[in-house]
C-alpha cells in the first residue's frame, strides 16, 4: 500500500517546512540560507500530495508506475539545495566573484541527472533505459565533483568553514548516492523490490535530505561563524 508512506510524506514536509521558516524568520547571518532550506520541504509537500491523489502517476505497459510529481519536486528542490551548497562555500572563500558560474554549473548537471533519470523511467526495459541511467549517474558524479573539488578548496579557505562544509556535504552525498541504487533495485529498474517499498525508501531518504540535513547544515555553519567571530 503506497498511499500510506505518501501521506505521512506530505503530512512531515508540510510540518517540516513551516518549523524551517520559523526558524528562518530569525536575522541573522545564516538567515537566507534557512529560508532556502525552507522552500525545499514546501515543494517536496505538494509533490507527496500530489502523488498520494494519484496526479501524474504513470502505469506503465508492464504494469510499473513512473511517479512524475517525484522527478518534478527533485527538479526543483535539489537546485536549491545545491545553491546552499554553494553559498555556504564562499562562506569560507576569500573572494566573492564566481557563485553564479558555481550555481549555474551546477544545477545544469543536477537537472540534467534528473531529467535523463526520468527518460530511464519511462524507457522500456532494456538498453535505452540503461543508456539513460548511465548518463544520469555520469551528470550526478559532475555534481559530486564540483562539490568535492573547487567548491571544497573555497570552503577550505577559512579552516572552520572548511570543516562544516565537508560535513554538511558528506552527510548529503551519501544520502544521494543511495537513490541511484534504489531506483536500479526498484519497479523503475530491475525489479527487484516492490514499488511500495520503494516508495517508503524514497520517503525516509527524501526526510533526511530535505529536512534533517536543512537543520544540520544550518547548525554546523552556524558554529563555524562563531568560531570565526561571525
């Protein structure tokens, strides 16, 4: 029964959210920064609502479904949770110029990631969809890259901003790593475990990256600026 795990979805993003706002509504440094992380269950909200009215769910000839609203809520809240990725890195930097190019590189990967892991859901089983699935993969390890690399050595600049970073994106990059391996095990994939199960894993990991990791990464940047006198 898929409609349960959908609900409790909706219900814990809606609550989740307006806590981030509230929290948000506080000046402050990190103020903008937890007003972003805000926005990102309110979308995820309407994206669980939708799926549990059955909008956008497509049955699929072989009899899977292909749940649109989740690719479209992942088009809109993983840019903005990569913003504050960004942003948090040139925290630590010294010089200000380059955010933008960082976030439009950026979130050109992680759209491309998530439109071609769409393509490789609605594609019939075989070498298409695994063509599609590979591309995604190949986009979302150009994400990890620019997360790990330039944007880390920014954030490296100022040593607790540095540290912060690492953490906030470590804790990040393992949970999205996961959703790969779900999708290739799931209905979407090779069929390995059913889709209600499926969608109960997407929903603890959709909690922790979207609502857990918005508190976390605000408190770890948080001690940081204090650390630096901020």
């Amino acid at each position: 029964m898929v409609q349960t795990p959908l609900l409790i979805g909706f219900i814990v993003m809606s609550l989740a959210s307006l806590a981030i706002y509230a929290k948000g509504a506080h000046h402050g440094p990190l103020r903008g920064h937890t007003l972003l992380h805000a926005a990102v269950p309110f979308i995820a909200a309407t994206a669980y609502l939708a799926m549990y009215l059955g909008l956008g769910n497509l049955i699929k000839p072989d009899g899977t479904v292909t749940y649109v609203a989740r690719y479209m809520d992942w088009t809109f809240t993983t840019p903005l949770l990569l913003a504050g990725v960004v942003s948090s890195a040139f925290l630590g930097a010294r010089e200000r110029d380059g955010q933008a190019g960082f976030v439009a590189s950026i979130v050109t990967l992680d759209v491309v990631m998530i439109v071609t892991g769409l393509i490789a859901s609605l594609a019939p089983y075989g070498t298409v969809k695994w063509v599609f699935f590979v591309w995604s993969c190949a986009a979302f390890a150009g994400v990890l890259y620019l997360m790990w690399k330039p944007l880390a050595a920014l954030a490296a600049q100022h040593a607790p901003i540095g540290s912060a970073y690492r953490r906030n994106i470590g804790f990040l990059s393992l949970l999205w790593l996961i959703y790969p391996v779900v999708f290739a095990v799931g209905p979407e994939g090779l069929g390995l475990v059913s889709d209600a199960l499926t969608v109960w894993v997407f929903l603890l990991l959709d909690v922790l990256a979207k609502v857990v990791y918005a508190f976390t990464s605000e408190g770890n940047l948080r001690s940081a600026l204090v650390n630096r006198g901020a």
